[in-house]
C-alpha cells in the first residue's frame, strides 16, 4: 500500500516538472519575441523627417552631438562660420537702422584735429541736418565723423555711428545715439547706403575716397538711388576733379552724366541743402 503511494506521488510530482518545464520553454519563446521586437525597435531611428534602419542608424543623437564637447574649434576659423557671422551683422543692422527715418551719410577723415576749419564745417553739417529733420549717419569715429555726430546730437537730432573693427580704430565717439561696430566692410556701405538718401564727403583719405568711388559706382550702375554728392572743400577735391574732368573723362571712362553727381562747396548750408534734397536737375560744381 505504502509503495502505490510512493509511485504515485513520484508520477505527480514528475508531471508537475513536465508542466514546470513546458511553462519556463514558453515564457522562454515570449521574452524571446520581444527581444526580437525591441532589438528592431532599437535599430530604427528617426532624424527629422528622415526614418534610418540597421546599419544606417547613428552611434549618437543630434542633440548628444549638440551638449558634447568640442574637439577642437577650427569650425570658428571656416567660411560656413563665417557666413553666419556676416548673416547676424545684417540682421543686427538692419533691426538697429530700420526705422531710422530720413538721414544722410557723411564721411571725412579721422585725423582732422577739432582746431581744423574742416571740423567746424562738419559740425555745423550735423546741426544743420539734424535741424532739416535728417539723422546723420557716420563711421563713427573721431575727426570729422566726430564733428557730424557732434553737431547733430547737440542739435537734439539722432546721430548714428557704424564703426569698423580694425586693430588701430578707436571706441565710437561720445556724440552717438545708435551705435554699431562691424566685423566686415561690405556690410557696414550696405548700411551707409540703404539708410541713408544723400551724401556729404568732407575731406579725408584712402577710407573716404573707396567711401565715395563706391557710392558714384552704385549710382552709375542704378543700383542706387540717390541725391548728388556733395563734395566739402573746393580747393581739397580740385586736384581730384581735375583729373576726373580731363584723364578719365577725355579718355571716355566715364560720362560727363557721371561727373555732374559730384557737387562741390564750401558752404555747409548748400550742402546739406542738396544732400537732404532729394533727386533733383545736376546743379554747378561751386
């Protein structure tokens, strides 16, 4: 009796097993499916729109490529980088000046001493203007940009200054209600031009004269509507109109339509009169 006992508790025990074992081979089957599921799950990956699968997935994220730290910075040296430097000069421009109103360029030398004639001149252009209802716009430094500012801004008008960073430039001058400083050249005529509707050129150098040559070039090419340029100084831009008259003229590199855009003065009444003026008939040279 005690034997069929044993046997049968041995047959339900071995059947419990069996039961044991097929349970375990089927949760084995199920974690392996969702294995399978997850690893293709993991193999997938969405960049933006882009779906990438298997080989093609990435080792690391956008944004793990974003937090990560630099390797190097070469990046900040390379023309695409740069291209963004210059993009954010535009905007930076172009939000500072948009509503700016009427204004005129004027442009001279940075070396004119406040004792010079020529400061007292552009001085009195800024007030002038400033008084017209013009803001006055110029590179921002010293010399004769100073005198402009200067006048303008005691005058209660809106004096702009658009720097330069160069290695030798000072800080933007104390006679500034909006400032800026640019990295690039091109950028900062880009903002000369568009905000301004005339041009007062007092005496000055190299700067002046690529100042001057680029807006005559605008406006020769339509690129740019503008009043005449009013040339401060008849003694100083002699020389350069004499030749402009006689070499290049005669030699047919230029038109005598493109000489009459340049009018030259002494009198800063008669010139910010004419470069607030808007277009008008080509008026003598003195």
């Amino acid at each position: 009796m005690a034997s069929k006992k044993k046997a049968k508790g041995a047959a339900k025990a071995e059947k419990e097993s069996k039961k044991g074992a097929l349970r375990s081979a089927v949760h084995a089957s199920v974690a392996a499916k969702r294995g399978q599921q997850d690893e293709n799950q993991d193999s997938s990956y969405m960049k933006g729109p882009i779906l990438l699968r298997g080989k093609m997935v990435p080792q690391n994220t956008t944004s793990g490529n974003l937090l990560a730290p630099e390797r190097d910075t070469d990046w900040l040296h390379e023309d695409p980088w740069r291209v963004l430097r210059i993009q954010a000069e535009f905007v930076d421009g172009f939000g500072a000046l948009a509503e700016l109103g009427p204004a005129i360029a004027v442009f001279g030398s940075a070396r004119t001493e406040e004792e010079s004639p020529f400061y007292q001149k552009a001085e009195e252009i800024g007030r002038l203007a400033a008084e017209r209802g013009f803001a006055v716009i110029t590179g921002g430094g010293p010399g004769i940009m100073e005198a402009a500012n200067k006048g303008a801004y005691e005058a209660g008008g809106t004096s702009v200054g658009l720097g330069i960073e160069l290695p030798f430039e000072e800080a933007l001058n104390q006679w500034i209600n909006i400032g800026m400083v640019f990295r690039y050249f091109f950028v900062r005529k880009t903002m000369f031009v568009k905000y301004s509707s005339g041009a007062i050129v007092c005496p000055g150098g190299f700067g002046t004269l690529d100042e001057l040559f680029e807006l005559v070039t605008l406006i020769q090419t339509h690129k740019a509507d503008y009043a005449p340029i009013v040339l401060v100084g008849c003694d100083y831009w002699q020389g350069l109109l004499s030749w402009l008259e006689g070499s290049v003229l005669e030699a047919g590199n230029i038109s005598k339509d493109d000489l009459d855009r340049l009018i030259v003065t002494d009198d800063p009444e008669k010139a910010v009169r004419i470069a607030t003026g808007g277009k008008h008939a080509a008026l003598p040279r003195s």
